[in-house]
C-alpha cells in the first residue's frame, strides 16, 4: 500500500496544500504530498485505490479513487469510530473540503477518524471531462439537452462507470483496505441519495446515518414538491422577519409567473466585463426561485440574501421593475470566469436518476413518453408554477436527460425500503425549497430508528447554521445514536428579508457554488406551533419525531 502521512501540530486553521484538479491520481508518494491535507494536531494519511471502472467490463479499464484519513487525535486508544463523509453534487470532490468536515465534526475527532473520498470522476480521482460545464446548462432546453446528448455521446459505455452505486462500492473498498469494521455515514445533499445507496449495498458496515438536505431515491423528476415549498418558504420568511405580507409575495410570485410564461422579458446583465442578454422566461423564474435562492439560505442570517430579498423582487417585477430581478441573475451568472465542469454530475444524473421514458427508447419515444407523462400532472399540485417550467427548474429534473446516448445509459438501481436497522438522523431546514421537508419526511419513514429534525430559518443544508447548534446535534448523534436536547432550534435568528438592493451577499456554501444539487420530494408540511416543540410523524413513520421550527408560521 503505497501511502503519505502529514501530520502538524501548530493549532493553526486547516490548510489544503493544493488540489489536483484533472487526470489520474498521482503514482508515487512524492506527488500525492501535493493533494494530501494538513490538519493541525493530526495525522493525516492519503492515498489511491485502483478500481474497475465498469464492474463487469474489464475491457473498459480501471480507475484511480484517492483518499484521506484524518486519525483521531488520542492515537493511545483504538478509534470508537470511522466517520465517512460525502458532500454533495454530484461532482464535489471531499478533500478540498476537508477544514470544513473538521470544523463540523470537531468534538469528535478525539476518538474517531475521519475519511474523505474524492468521489470517481472529482478530484484527484480521475476527474471526469466530457465538455460540459455550468453555462452549457444555462442555455435554452434545447441547447441544454444538446450539450447533454454530446457528453453521453463521447463517453460511450464508459459512463456506466459513473453511477452511485459504483461510487458507494469505492467507498466500501476503501473501507476495507483501512479494516474498518463498519461505518458513520455523513451526507450532504446529494451525498444523503449516495449514502443510502451505501447502506442498501452494504448494510453490514453501517453503523449510523446522518442525512442532510435530503433527496429521496424515488424523488420526483417533475418537481412538484418543490415548487410548493417555495410558497411556503415565501410565506415564512415574511411571517418571521415581520417585514413583508406572506400573502401578498405568493400573489406577486403567481402574477409575474404569469406573466413571463406568457412573454418573458429581457435583461441586459453584466458578465464579467461585458453584457449578456437573458431572456428571462418562466423556467428561468422557476430556476431562481428553486434552485438558486435558498442554497446556503441562514448561513449568515444578517447578510442580504437571493431568498430574503424575493419578496421585495417579486414586488416589484409584477410592477414592472426588474433592478433586483437583473441583480439576482446577475449573481446566477456569476463573474463571467471559468465555469465548473458538470460532466460528473450530468453522468450521474442520466444514469441514476427517475426519469419519465424508457431507456430503450428512441428520442422521439421518449419525447412522447415524457409529454404524455408530464399532461398527466394536474396544474394544481405545482403551486404558482406551471408543470412545464417546475419540470424544468434544476438542472436534473425533467427531461434534461432525454437524448443521453442509449449505449450510454445504465438502468437505476431498483428502490425500495430495505436500510440497516441502525441509528439515523435526518436534517431538514424548513426553507429549503431544493430538498423540501416533505422529502426528509418520505426518507425517514423509510429507516426504524429514523429521527427527523426540521431546523428553521435555514435553507438547503441545514449544518450551514453559524451558530453550532446543527452541529453540536450532529456530533452528539455520532456519539451517541440519539442527537440530544434540540432547544437550540428556538434560537435560531431569522434571515433579513425585503430590502430594497442590487447587491446581494453570494450565500456561502462550503459545498462549492454552482454545482449540480440533486433533490426533490412530496408537499411542504403545514407549519404548526409557533413556540417549538417536538411531534410524532403520522402513522407508519417508522419512530420518527419532527423538530417543528420556532416562531414559525
């Protein structure tokens, strides 16, 4: 086994000492130095695993996965645990990450190790480029399922190789290799859909399961869920700020849907330093409003943020006004600089992913299936949105997906509700509109030892919170299998909301902006009391209990 191991003692910030970006893991110790990470008062042990990239086609050639494990701090005493992480995409590599899963996990890496894979395809683990980026996603439908048909075409029966199943077994072998008997699973986003993967696949080595921003395996390629929950979040927000009418955004959210839906405006947005012309139609309102306003929503609550200043926004595009709309697109579009490689998360998307069609069909079948599937959806369960723009609101859903290559595409792994009996903590926040509570719920019915935690005022994933109290619960749910006392909810601040600026703080999300989020679910449960308190979930919920948010609506 072929390894480095850094270790440092000054208690200084973590530092990532450098981040290979594109090909193959490094062959020999002296160039893995250059993405191992430092972690003040640990060792820190990186290296490679070689694994097939397609399981059963040897022909296809294999593929390097790199890792890190960093070693609990009491090397005296055997580790009580592994904690394995993934945060999200797909296509967010795990060790630039590595200073924020220890800030996280803090507490408890006295006695446990922590293990970050770059996932096959990121990183230092033979990152995938097919030639699709962010912007090719940013186009019309057309174009955007073009360049998504182009990136199949040129992997070929290589892109069966970038499944989630694959990934978890990569997981696995790393495991193995450490002789760690089982694991603690850390999910972030679309690593909550990876980790279930992994404990379906490998029940026996799962020892708890944290799940954060939770997107179920059979979510629901349409978005209705989510659509619905940006209403609720509209309301929310304006209930517990006190500084716009709930009722009067979603009315303004339904006129200017209208109104875009049936002739969209023209922006002139800065790009960098030129200008770019966005015609800015109801799939584009659906986009911002789902996907893009509430990533990192209450990570800094007295920051002006996309989803705080949306009422305001809403207010005055149904007027007329476009200054915020143009600023809220302008900081979609970012600083015109390199855009971030969406091959992996595209790769995963088309493979894994429901979809409203059969593999085997041609084009032109499946755009039949789909159009017949999606005239099925009653108008209703979309909230202001219509089922064609809420199909097409995250770069995912719909059929983004419906030229992938045939010869390219791998068929999902059948869903169903057979997970470890093991301990499992599943995080919501309750203004997340990417992966709403109603998604948290369906997934904790699923596990028998399940708790459910809705975390208010924050958004997509909810241990972004600033003020440790999301991860003093994580940790003492680790620990212990049960997370604790949760009255640190209640205090919770809400975000500001309705300002009147062209400016907004880019929501910080340590899990890398402008990459592919994968999530969705079923309709945003009511909010109840406005003092906090914990509830039992319906019947068949499976011993889960539901953190329902203070101050709430």
């Amino acid at each position: 086994m072929r390894s480095v191991t850094k270790r440092t003692t000054a208690l200084a910030s973590v530092a990532i000492t450098g981040v290979a970006l594109l090909g193959a893991a490094p062959s020999a110790a002296a160039a893995a130095e250059s993405w191992c990470p430092e972690v003040p008062g640990h060792r820190v042990e990186c290296d490679t695993i070689t694994r097939p990239l397609v399981a059963d086609r040897p022909d296809l050639g294999t593929i390097s996965v790199g890792y890190a494990v960093v070693r609990r701090s009491a090397l005296d005493r055997p580790a009580t645990g592994t904690i394995a992480v993934n945060p999200g995409g797909p296509g967010n590599p795990a060790l630039p990450l590595t200073a924020a899963y220890v800030g996280l996990l803090t507490p408890l890496l006295a006695d446990h190790d922590l293990l970050l894979v770059d996932p096959r395809g990121t990183g230092v683990s033979s990152a995938l480029d097919c030639g699709i980026t962010t912007a090719d996603l940013l186009g019309t439908p057309q174009e955007r399922r073009t360049a998504v048909a182009r990136c199949g075409s040129s992997l070929g029966p290589r892109a069966g190789g970038y499944t989630s199943a694959a990934t978890a077994d990569d997981l696995d072998a790393v495991r193995a290799r450490l002789g760690a008997v089982k694991l603690d699973l850390v999910g972030e986003s679309y690593g909550t859909y990876l980790m279930q993967i992994y404990a379906q696949r490998h029940p026996r080595q799962v020892r708890s399961i944290m799940l954060s921003g939770v997107l179920p395996l059979d979510f629901d390629t349409f978005q209705r869920p989510n659509a619905r929950a940006f209403t609720t979040t509209l309301r929310r927000i304006c209930e517990r700020s006190k500084a716009c009418d709930g009722a009067a955004a979603v009315r303004d959210l339904r006129t200017f849907a209208a109104a875009v839906r049936k002739e969209p405006v023209t922006l002139s947005v800065k790009v960098g330093a030129g200008k770019r012309v966005v015609k800015f139609g109801e799939e584009w309102l659906t986009r911002l409003a789902i996907q893009n306003s509430t990533s990192g929503a209450g990570a800094d609550p007295r920051a002006s943020s996309l989803i705080g200043a949306f009422p305001a926004l809403l207010h005055d595009a149904a007027r007329g006004d476009f200054t915020l709309l143009t600023a809220a697109v302008q900081q979609v579009l970012g600083d015109g600089g390199e855009e971030p490689n969406s091959s992996l998360g595209i790769s995963v998307a088309c493979n894994d992913y429901p979809r409203a069609w059969s593999v085997d069909a041609s084009p032109a079948q499946r755009r039949r299936q789909y159009d017949r599937a999606l005239a099925r959806t009653a108008p209703a369960d979309f909230g202001a949105f219509s089922p064609a723009a809420s199909a097409a609101a995250t770069f995912w859903s719909g059929d983004i997906c419906l030229e992938w290559p045939r010869r390219s595409a791998t068929r999902p792994s059948p869903v169903s509700d057979d997970f470890p009996d093991v301990p499992t903590l599943v995080l919501t926040g309750d203004l997340d509109a990417i992966t709403p509570d109603s998604d948290a719920a369906k997934v904790a019915r699923r596990f028998t030892r399940s708790r459910l935690i809705s975390v208010p005022n924050l958004g997509h994933v909810p241990d972004l919170d600033p003020s440790g109290c999301v991860s003093g619960i994580i940790a003492g749910f680790i620990a212990k299998g049960t997370p604790g006392p949760t009255a640190c909810l209640k205090r919770i601040p809400p975000i500001r909301s309705s300002e009147r600026t062209a400016r907004f703080t880019r929501q910080g999300n340590r899990f890398l902006d402008m990459v592919l989020l994968f999530e969705t679910g079923r309709a945003c449960p009511s909010p109840t009391s406005a003092e906090g308190s914990e509830k039992p979930l319906p019947s068949g919920s499976g011993g889960v209990t539901k953190v329902e948010p203070a101050g709430g609506m």
